[in-house]
C-alpha cells in the first residue's frame, strides 16, 4: 500500500509539472506583442499564406505607430508632415501627440505662406511680361504724337497744252491727199483766172 501510494504522489507531481509547463507555454504564445517589432516577428512565424501574413502586418502596424530605435526608444513617421518624431513608447502618449498636432498645424501655415508666395511671384512675372509687350508700341505712339505735322503742299493744276495740228507731210506719193488738194487749189486759180471776167459780166446784165 505504501509502495502505491508513492507511485500515485510521483504520478501526480509528474502531471502537474508538466500541465504547468503547457500552461507557460501557451502564455508565452498567447501573450499581448509589446511593439511593433514583435507583433511582425509572431506574423512572420504563424502565417499560414502571403495573405494571411499582409493581413497580419497590416494589423501590427494600425496597432503600432512607433518603431524601435537602435539606440533605445521608439520614433514616429508623420507622414502628412514628411517628418519623424521621437517618442517614449511604441505609440505616442497625449502629450507627445498633442506636440505632433502642433508642428502639422505650423507645417500647414508654413505650407500656405509658400503657396501664396509662388502665386504672387508668378503673377508678378506675368504684369512684366504683360509691361514689356506693352512698352514698344507706347514708345512708338508716343514719337508719332511729337512729331510736327508736315504742311501740306500746294498742287497746281497743270492743263494739257493743245496739241499743234501737224500738217500733213506731202513730199510722198504724188497721188497723196497733199497733191490732191494742190491740184483742186491750182484749178479753182485757173478758173478764176480764165473765167473770172464772164461770171461777173453775166451777174451784171
């Protein structure tokens, strides 16, 4: 009986040893990741797919904002303000955020001021560029307003001068209208020479 009863107590401890080494190792396994760095190294050892995994880091990193520094502490990416920041913890307390909000909200008045300085830089260019095509033809108004206005020449009318009757050039042919005309001329002369008395004789009777 005293032999049994120590195998049953040997037994015993032996069970319990070993329900509370499972129980460690299931704590161990289930226990809370304390940063983002552990959280993606128990993805990296329990995914089952690349599904499972980018699902799983996607959750680490909604879960985490920080990540480990080499030299201790954790920094945070703002994104919005393309700047890091550091930090106590994996993610930011209150304060620490509030102190992030601060520098976005001074980023976006920075951000503004630029913006309004290119707008006004750039329509600046455009008045001179809009000046310098306007100079040139204000300058050459300008000399047509100074000049002194030409007086205006006096036109004299120039009549045509009759053209002189040439008369006709009878040196040519001999049957011309030059020897025509001397011919009737020299009998007309005849006539009156020949006949001249008898006409006025007979017009007196």
């Amino acid at each position: 009986m005293a032999g049994a009863r120590r195998l049953l107590a040997g037994f015993a401890i032996a069970c319990g040893m070993v329900l509370a080494s499972s129980h460690a190792n299931a704590g161990w396994w289930s226990r809370t990741p304390a940063d983002f760095e552990e959280c993606a190294a128990s993805v990296e050892k329990n995914a089952t797919s690349a599904e499972d995994k980018g699902q799983r880091l996607t959750a680490c990193e909604a879960k985490f904002a920080g990540r480990r520094n080499p030299g201790g502490g954790y920094t945070y990416y703002d994104f919005m303000q393309n700047r890091h920041f550091d930090i106590a913890g994996p993610n930011p307390t209150a304060e620490e955020q509030k102190h992030i909000d601060e520098q976005y909200a001074a980023y976006l008045k920075d951000q503004r001021r630029g913006i309004i300085a290119a707008a006004f830089f750039r329509k600046q260019q455009e008045v001179e560029q809009a000046r310098a095509t306007v100079k040139p033809n204000a300058g050459s108004s300008n000399v047509r307003l100074t000049t002194t206005p030409k007086t205006a020449e006096k036109h004299v009318a120039v009549l045509p001068r009759p053209r002189p009757k040439i008369a006709p050039h009878c040196e040519e042919a001999f049957f011309s209208t030059c020897s025509w005309s001397r011919i009737s001329t020299g009998v007309r002369d005849l006539k009156k020479a020949l006949f001249g008395s008898f006409v006025r004789k007979d017009e007196r009777s």
